[in-house]
C-alpha cells in the first residue's frame, strides 16, 4: 500500500502546443480510490500514464510512497495497471496471463499456482483458467485483467476506464463487483474514466480534469454541490446546472433545485416565470425544457427535473411559477469562471 | 426504392448460374490454361522421350525417374535446394523480425529508411543480381578491395567468393536474402503493428524487460504472420533459379546446383525435355506441403 502524489506534473507532446497535462499537483490518501473524472482530451489518460510510467513528464515530480520514482521502470513501481481493452495476452491462456507478472518478476515457480488460484479465486474465474482470451465473454475478461493485476500485490492499482468495453447492463454489476473489489483489497486506487455516475458512485474523492488543468478535487458531494468553477458545474451532473449569466457574476443552480414555487422548501426562495417548451419523459422523472419569461434570458434554455412523486400538469406551452431555495443558488465570477461569494441577486 | 430494386436485382444475378459461371469463367481459363496444361504436360514429358527438335515420342515409363536419381548431379542439386531454402530463410526471418521490430518505432527518417529496405525487392532480380556478380567478382570485388584495405587478407590471396564451392553457396545465400529480406520485413511489419499497443505495455507494467516481452509476448503473437512469410519464402527460395543461374550458372563443380535450375539446364538448354520435366516433377511435394500449411495458417488466421 502507497500513496500517490504529483508535484506540478506537466506534459507537453509538442513542443509550443497547449501541454496535454499542465501543472498538476495532487495526493492519494492511503487506500482510497480516487477518479480521474474528465471529458475526452482532458488529460486524465496522460496522468495515469505518466504515474504508471509509460510516459515520461515533461516537468515535475512523480511520488509514489514517499519516494520519488520519476526515474524508475513501471516495474520498479510496484504499480498495476488495468487497460481499457484489458491488454490480455491472446495467445496464453488465463492461467498463463495470471501467471504472467509472476513470471516476469522472477517469484519463485512453487508459489505460482498457489497466487493465480488466490487472484482468480478472488474474482471468482477459477473455472476460466484453460480457455484463452477470445473464448470469454467481456466481463470475464476484465476480471482476468484484474486478477493479472492483483496477483504481484502491487501498491497502487491504476484503472483506465476498464468499464467502458462492457454493455450497459453488465457496466453496472461490474461497477458493483469494483467497489467490493477495493473494498476487500483496500489498495490505494486510481481510476480514469469519463462517465460521472461511475465517478459518483465510486470515488472517495473525484479529480475533475480538464485541459490537463485540475478544476477541483473533492468527495463526490463536494464536487456536485459544490462546484469550485461553470466547468464542473456543468460537467457533472445530467442534465447540467443552469446557468444565468449577468454583468460580472454567473448564478447556477440545479435542475433538480428548480422546481414548481409551492414545492420549493423553506421560505427563503427565488421565483421565476416559468414557460415549458418541451417535456422528457423518462420514467422515474420528468425532464422540462423551457426558458424564464423576464425578458433577460428568453433565449436561455433552463431545465427543470421533476420526480415522478411530484404533480403533473407541466406541459409544453404552459407557465408556471418555478423556484429555487436561497440555499441552492452558486454564483460564479463572470470572468474567471471561478466559485464566487452568495451576494445579493443581481436581478433584485 | 431504387436500392431495394437493386438489391433484388442483384440477388437474382447471383443466383443465376449462366451468368455466374460467365463471371468466373476468365479465372477457371486461366487457371486450366497457364498452370493446369502445363503442369499435365510436365507430367506427360516426364513419362515420355520427348526432346527438342526431334517430332518422335514415345512412351518410356519411369525411365526417366530412374535415370535421374542414378545422377549425382541430381543428388547433389536435392541437397544444396534445400541448404540454399534453409539457410536462406533462417537469415531471412531473423533478419526480417528485427528490421521489422526495429522499423516500428518511429525516428527521423524512417520513411526514407522503409523504402531502402524495400528497394531490393522493387528492383529487377536480374539487374540486381548482376550487380552482385560484379561485387563478388573474383578480381574486381569491392568485398575483396576493403578486407584487403583493412589487412584481412593479403592482395595475393583473396577469397573467391563465387569460385569455392561453400563461399560460393553462401554467396548465392547473401544476396537471395538480401533479396527476399524486404518482402519479409514488410509482411512482418505488418503482424507487429497489428499488435495493440497495450500489449507490450501491459507486458512492461507486469514487469517483463525488454526480451522478455519481445520473447513471450511479441514474437508468439506475430507467429501466425512468421509462418505465412516462411511459407512464401520457402516457395520463391525453393522454385527460385534467377540468382543461382546469374551469380554461378550452377558452379563450381554443381556446389551451387539446385532443382530449378537442373530443370532448367537439363530440359530447356540441354533439350532434354523428359529429363527436365521429371526434374522439376520433384519440387511438387515440396510445394504441394507447403500449400497445404499455408492453407491451414490462413484459415487459422481467418478464426482468430
């Protein structure tokens, strides 16, 4: 077990381009399991990459249990790493592909079947062990990715987006099987993806990424209800925070927090003419698109999400009263995006 | 509509067998014509007395095959076919599997590089191999002029490297590979860049250095596409004579003789007909084997 830290850890792939990871500086806890949360492009792959070791920083410092190892072989990292595509060796079989890392790092022959049976027994693939990678269905090939992982006990594990191969049904049991995974393990973990729900629902703490820029690190509630910047208030969070641009300050809140007047709890709220132009209808809630009618912002799409629990009645063309709670609203600086002060509302 | 139209146009031209057999037609021609006539006649002239010149024939049963077996040239012309396929092709695919892991890694220039190494294969086999002829001569070597330069050997006794029999045999091995090295490198190339590139970094984050990774997990995956350049390699080096009859024409004293051209210089220059089509005869088994695994490796590939 080890803790992971980077001191302004920078990439640039060519030289006077926008560098793919720009300054980062940030620290595991010991055992926890931290995402790296981004868009496509945003540099979280890179910075997996370089801890692992299959990039070279362009500046800063890697540290891995308190020991800088920027000069060191991913081997000599004691890392494991899970590929998006799981990286399985096709032609051995699971057995050999378990066996593999044991292999390579010279543990002695009489202990080899007794670990693989342990890795694969802990994922429960013991039954797998002759067949070859292309006779396993997607999900059982992520569990011999994981078991090839496991099996050495590195100190950290690196994932990079190793749901994202499976259908829609499997993502979630196998999600599920993860967090049990580290939670009976309990190596410290890094985890790549771009899906929030599974960086909700994972995380302890989130790393929001974006341009090779660290927008926010915090627990899952803290990114989501407290977003430090417009990019990960709008990233997080489906459908996005609305968002009201005035002279210098931005006010956010919700969708969720956007609800009909007499449903807003607590008497400290602001009220919006509502007008409804389109309804989704998803099941377990209503999705309502429609803008504010004040003359501001009849241009600007806002969305309100209702629960299915909450009244009917909000069909497109109609008007209502709409509110959010003093409470929801997050204001952000107009010109630096950042997280601002409450301060009275600007269309008071 | 016009596409459903079509579709069902073109479903009934499938199944139409007049005009299925007019499309495949061009292929069976050829096929019977340029490779099938000429393979019943080699067998028809082996059983036969044919010559060139004479309008007599007669049918002479396994003469011919008896005769050619009693004839040391023949032995010996089995023997060095395959030491020169081999040879050559043990050079060939170890060469070709490090030019082609070699040429994968991008650096400056190695576009410039890739075409160098292909130019031999691109090049006319016979200018080629004249070149060569002129680089191994006897007196005008340029080989000879550098080792002789670096006090190698003494100017008064320099190798002959096309005048003794076994410097004579790796002669004619040198330049068939440095011939058939790019065609290799260029199909290998292909199989180590269909590599994910996950693979070998897996292989690194498991642990395994440099060899290891090439030894277990790159080489066993490019194995399927080694084995079809080997079996190509085997079929151009085996039926092969452009550069045994350019560099030796057969010599010294048939050290250099191989089946093709005994064939050839039995049959066509010697005008013995029969004896050259009972010759070329012998190469079938080789090549029908070879076939047959080629067969096999493509079909596995096609699985996989």
């Amino acid at each position: 077990m080890a803790v992971v830290e980077t001191r302004n850890l920078t990439k640039v792939f060519k030289e006077g381009e926008l560098g793919a990871v720009n300054n980062v500086s940030l620290a595991t806890h010991e055992g926890e399991f931290l995402v790296f949360l981004g868009p496509s492009g945003s540099g979280k792959t890179t910075l997996l990459r370089m801890i692992a070791g299959l990039e070279t920083p362009t500046s800063g410092e890697i540290l891995i249990g308190g020991q800088v190892v920027n000069q060191r072989s991913p081997r000599e990292r004691r890392i494991a790493m899970v590929f998006q595509s799981y990286a399985l060796y096709p032609h051995l079989t699971v057995y050999q592909n378990i066996c593999f890392p044991l292999k390579a790092q010279k543990v002695p022959k009489n202990q080899h079947r007794q670990k693989v049976e342990w890795a694969a027994g802990l994922l429960s693939i013991g039954k797998l062990l002759d067949r070859k990678p292309r006779e396993l269905s997607g999900g059982e090939r992520q569990r011999v990715a994981l078991a090839r992982a496991i099996v050495r006990e590195p100190a950290v594990f690196l994932l990079d987006e190793p749901l994202s191969n499976l259908d829609a049904k499997l993502r979630a049991s196998a999600r599920e099987e993860l967090e049990q995974f580290h939670k009976n393990i309990g190596t410290t973990t890094i985890y790549v993806t771009h899906d929030q729900v599974e960086a909700m629902a994972m995380g302890d703490r989130v790393v929001v990424l974006h341009q090779g820029v660290v927008r926010q690190i915090g627990t899952p509630k803290e990114v989501y209800e407290d977003p430090a910047d417009t990019f990960v208030a709008t990233f997080l969070g489906s459908p996005p925070m609305n968002l009201l641009e005035f002279s210098d300050i931005i006010v956010g809140f919700r969708p969720e927090g956007f609800l009909p007047a007499d449903l807003v709890a607590g008497n400290k709220q602001v009220t919006f003419r509502y007008r409804v132009k389109y309804v989704e209808y998803l099941g377990a809630e209503r999705v309502l698109y429609g803008s504010i009618e004040d003359g501001h912002f009849e241009s600007k799409e806002i969305i309100s999400r209702l629960s299915w629990t909450m009244p009917t009645g909000y069909d497109a063309g109609s008007v209502h009263d709409f509110a959010v709670a003093e409470s929801d609203l997050r204001f952000f600086d107009r010109k630096t995006e950042k997280r601002a002060d409450p301060r009275p509302y600007p269309w008071q | 509509m016009a596409i459903a139209a079509s579709k069902v146009k073109s479903a009934g031209a499938a199944q139409s067998p007049v005009l299925g057999a007019a499309m495949f037609s061009p292929a069976v021609l050829y096929i019977l014509l340029l490779i099938g006539a000429p393979f019943a006649l080699a067998i028809f002239y082996a059983f036969s007395d044919a010559r060139i010149g004479s309008t007599q024939l007669h049918y002479v049963g396994l003469e011919n095959f008896r005769s050619i077996l009693q004839s040391p040239s023949f032995r010996q012309a089995v023997q060095n076919s395959i030491v020169f396929t081999v040879g050559s092709q043990l050079i060939v695919v170890v060469c070709a599997t490090i030019l082609s892991l070699a040429l994968e890694a991008p650096f400056r220039g190695r576009g410039l590089v890739r075409f160098l190494i292909l130019l031999p294969w691109v090049a006319p086999v016979s200018l080629g191999t004249i070149g060569w002829k002129w680089i191994l001569d006897s007196i005008y070597s340029v080989i000879t002029w550098v080792l002789v330069w670096l006090h190698l050997f003494s100017p008064y006794d320099t190798p002959m490297w096309l005048g003794e029999p076994h410097l004579a045999m790796a002669s004619v091995i040198c330049v068939h590979c440095w011939r058939m090295i790019p065609f290799a490198t260029v199909i290998m190339l292909a199989g180590s860049s269909a590599i994910p590139k996950e693979i070998p970094e897996a292989a690194e984050i498991d642990g395994a250095g440099y060899f290891s990774t090439l030894f277990r997990i790159k080489i066993p995956m490019m194995l399927p596409i080694i084995n079809v350049a080997v079996l190509f390699g085997i079929i151009f080096t085996f039926t092969d004579m452009t550069v045994v009859y350019i560099l030796t024409d057969g010599g010294p004293f048939d050290s250099t003789q191989t089946l093709p051209l005994l064939a050839f210089t039995t049959g066509i220059q010697g005008s013995d007909l029969a004896a050259g089509a009972a010759i070329s005869l012998f190469l079938v088994p080789v090549l029908v084997a070879v076939a047959y695994f080629m067969l096999r490796v493509a079909h596995r590939a096609e699985v996989v």
